[in-house]
C-alpha cells in the first residue's frame, strides 16, 4: 500500500498503531473500508445441499 506523504500522516500512522485499544477507531474503521472498496470483487459461490443420498 502507498501513502501519499503529508502533514497528517503522523497523526494517522499513530491512530492506526493505537487500535484496538485508542479510545477511538474511525481512522482504522474509514481505513479499513477504502481498502476493501479498492479491492476487486471476489466471484461469488454458492453450495446446494442434496439431501437422499446413501
């Protein structure tokens, strides 16, 4: 993963590195969702069960 350098990078980095036991999570929370949202989408699959069957 690439981060864009900035002012606020400190203060990010140092929330992230305190979860889970900051007082608060958003950053790591709004962190974890754009990666997933960046992620491609996974093939879906299903199951079926076949009942009768020795």
């Amino acid at each position: 993963m690439l981060v864009l350098r900035g002012g606020w990078n400190e203060a990010w980095f140092s929330s992230l590195e305190g979860f889970p036991e900051a007082a608060h999570d958003d950053d790591a929370d709004n962190t974890s969702r754009a990666f997933n949202a960046l992620l491609p989408p996974q093939p879906t699959t299903s199951t079926t069960t076949v009942t009768g069957l020795i």
